[in-house]
C-alpha cells in the first residue's frame, strides 16, 4: 500500500542489521575475516571427527597434511584461534606418532616439535601462561593448578608432543632436562581428568618407568600397571595400550611369549571396536604387524 515507505524500511533494517555485526565484530575484537574463520571452525571440527573415524590408513596418510595446511593458514589469519591451535597441536602429534614414529624419526621429531610449539602458543592464551611456560617445575606446576578441566585438551596435546620430541631425542641434553616438566603436565592431567583420550596420560608414564633404567626411576611392574590402567578406562578397546604394553614392558624385560601375545590381541580384534575411532585402531594393528616384523631383531 505504501511502497516507498516499505522500500525505506527494508534498507534501514539491512542498514540496522549490518551495523551491528559490525559493532559486534568490534567488541569480539576480530576482523571480519577472523568472525568467517571462526564460523568455518566448527565444520573443521566435523572433518576431524571424519578422520578418526577413517579406517582406511593410506587414505588417512594422504588427507591428514592437507586438512593440516589448510587450519595452519586459518591460524595464520586468526592467530589467538583456540580451536585452531588445539586442532593444530593434537594434528601434529598424531600424524608423527601415527606415521612417522617408526618410520622416519627425523621428521617425527619435526613434526612433534612444531606441534609443541602450537600448544605452547595455545596455552599462552590462557591467564596463567601468558608469559610464557616457566623453566622451573614448581613453577610450572604452581601455573598448572590455576587452570580448571577445561583446559585439559591443551595440556595433553601439548605434553604429548612434547614428550614424543624427548623419547626421539634422548641423547640431547635439553631433551633430558625437559622431561621433568612433561611429567608435570601429564600429572596435572591424570589428577585433573585421568580418563581423557581413553586414559592415554597412563601410556606417558608407563613408557616412562618402562624405559628408563631402575636407579633413575625405571620400574617395570609400574609401567604394567600404568598401560593395564588405561586398557580399565578404555574397557580394552583403546589398543594403542597394547602397543605401549609390548614396547615397553615386555620388551625391556625381553619377554618374548607377553611381547607376541599382546601384539597378536591386537591384530585379532575387530576393526571396530573402537567407534568413531577407527584410524586409532588402524595405526595400532599397523604397529603390531611393524613390532612383530622385527621380533627376531629385538629379541
């Protein structure tokens, strides 16, 4: 009936409308390519899912780096992106310990430093780092206790790749003196949240008293104890554990028969029987058959 007046009102309601996006962009404090980005993140979140859930290993292999690349160009546009930089760091990590770890130690221990790298930045972002992660263990300890549950995702993902960086480079120095804050890391998170990814905290320290000798802390009836307790929380069907298990107890204790038995458990379960994370049963009979492969040479 009016027409002119209806034309009016639309252009001031796409005019309203626009303006407080933009004011909303202002107060977030993000530009808007940074409020794209983060609208994109969630579906990211769903292509990760995609991934575990892949139990197809060589397609997995292929898609990871690309998937990888292209969150690290987000980041770069975005680059106090929390979602990205966890993504970033838990990426990282896993493709070297999945793919590389065994392989490829050089490039594993890359890939594990630049995942370190993104989880410092990541945790960096959060009140008690933001200068920096302290040198000194209590002190890094005493940060640590001001963080609640939910920050629990970062420090994992972080002492994980930090501590897959030490186990490559256990001849440097640094590596050595770096250790001691791992472990304070993954014992925040075992006291904060023990059963995070399937309780895969207890995989650290099982490797870590099933790998070094008795007079520095070594223990292989803790180390038993520790991948026996992560096969509790996973009901038994987070079976990386085995692998874990194999590799660092008995093998130390050149124990043949638990070495061969607990690898062909692995082998012999269903390919599923860890829904939705189907590569990490995958990676974990790819390793079996890897370990089994070069028994005569451990053994």
């Amino acid at each position: 009936m009016f027409p002119g007046i209806t034309l009016k009102f639309r252009v001031m309601k796409r005019w309203m409308v626009t303006f407080w996006v933009i004011v909303g962009l202002f107060l977030l404090g993000c530009s808007p390519r940074q409020w794209a980005i983060r609208q994109t993140v969630p579906v990211l979140e769903h292509g990760v899912q995609a991934i575990f859930a892949e139990p197809d290993l060589q397609l997995a292999r292929l898609s990871i780096p690309a998937n990888l690349k292209l969150m690290e160009g987000l980041w770069r546009e975005d680059p106090k992106n929390k979602a990205l930089l966890l993504n970033l760091t838990r990426g990282y990590a896993s493709y070297a310990l999945a793919f590389l770890e065994d392989t490829s130690e050089a490039r594993a221990s890359q890939l594990y430093l630049r995942s370190r790298n993104f989880g410092f930045q990541l945790l960096q972002l959060y009140k008690p780092f933001e200068d920096g992660i302290p040198e000194d263990d209590q002190a890094l300890a005493q940060k640590l206790r001001q963080l609640d549950a939910r920050v629990v995702p970062a420090v994992f993902w972080t002492a994980f790749a930090w501590a897959g960086w030490v186990n490559l480079n256990s001849g440097d120095p640094r590596a050595v003196a770096d250790l001691n804050r791992v472990e304070a890391m993954m014992r925040w998170v075992q006291q904060t949240r023990e059963d995070y990814f399937f309780g895969a905290v207890h995989l650290f320290f099982g490797s870590v008293y099933g790998s070094l000798p008795r007079m520095l802390g070594g223990d292989p009836e803790k180390a038993r104890q520790e991948f026996e307790r992560c096969l509790e929380i996973s009901d038994g069907r987070f079976l990386l554990a085995n692998i874990y298990l194999a590799r660092y107890y008995a093998y130390p204790l050149l124990d043949e028969g638990i070495f061969e038995d607990v690898l062909q458990r692995v082998l012999n379960a269903p390919d599923d029987i860890l829904p939705g994370f189907e590569l990490l049963t995958a990676v974990a009979k790819a390793k079996a058959r890897w370990l089994l492969s070069r028994k005569d040479e451990l053994f």
